[in-house]
C-alpha cells in the first residue's frame, strides 16, 4: 500500500487551501495511494527544542527534517497503537 503523509495546520483557517493544493500536487505526480494529513502544529518548535546548543541559525534545512520526522511520529502514533 502506498501511503504518504503530509503535515497540515489541522484547524486553522488555511487547512482546506492547503489540503486542496496538496492534492492538485499529488495529481501532477500522478500518485495512487492514501494521503494522510497530519496535524503539524507546534512542530518546527518543537524541532528546534531538539536542536538546542547546535547552530540555529543557519536554514540548512535540519529543522524542516525533525519537523516531519515529527509529524511523521505523531501520525504513527496516532496509527499504530
């Protein structure tokens, strides 16, 4: 089964735009599977909590990778128990 999760501010007032250009994306890659949206509040601070003491301020991208090793971890959570 091919699954994909994608993390969306669940409840704000941009949840509908954004789920609807996300699937206008998934139809241009021409995907088949499941797309799971996932509550991404609060993430990329959370991200940064995690990377306290290293350099921050620099925008090489690592806190966008624990942000959705996080929401990614939230939605399994939420999933699999």
């Amino acid at each position: 089964m091919d699954t994909i999760v994608v993390g969306v501010p669940l409840g704000g007032s941009s949840e509908e735009e954004m789920k609807r250009r996300i699937a206008h994306f998934m139809n241009l890659v021409e995907f088949e599977g499941d797309v799971f949206y996932q509550d991404e509040a609060g993430s990329s601070k959370e991200a940064e909590s995690l990377m306290r003491g290293e350099m921050k301020q620099i925008r090489d991208g690592r806190v966008d990778s624990l942000s959705a090793m996080i929401i990614l971890q939230r939605f399994l959570r939420r999933n699999m128990l």
